[in-house]
C-alpha cells in the first residue's frame, strides 16, 4: 500500500462531501495495482463517515484517467 507522502490520490473532507483526488498527470492519472488498493482503502474510510452523503472522484491534469 502505498505511503501518504507517495499516494497519488488525495482525500478531503468538505462538509457532507467527500473529495477524491487522482493527481498523477506525469502517467496521464493512469492507476497501477496499488492505487487500486489505496483508492479502496480511501473509500472504506469515507464509508466509514455517516455523515458524508456524496463521494466526488476527481482528478488533476488533461486526462481522467488512462
């Protein structure tokens, strides 16, 4: 799993929502097996707030995601 300083996916609490971040534009945000594993330990996390109501993934750059 990947360390906080070395994830390329950012968490932030913002009210009732819950902000996903993929900021990886070097690799066009493209996810490797484990970001997979951080993105889902990132959401487990915010399952665990009740009171966030809406998740957003999101990313930095000019892709999504490759």
């Amino acid at each position: 799993m990947a360390s906080p300083e070395d994830s390329v996916i950012s968490l932030e609490y913002r009210g009732r929502v819950a902000l996903l971040t993929i900021d990886n534009d070097r690799k066009l945000n493209a996810l490797a097996q484990p970001q997979y594993y951080d993105l889902a330990q990132k959401l487990r996390e915010i399952a665990l707030h009740d009171e966030v109501f809406v998740t957003v993934l999101t990313a930095k750059g000019r892709y999504f995601s490759a």
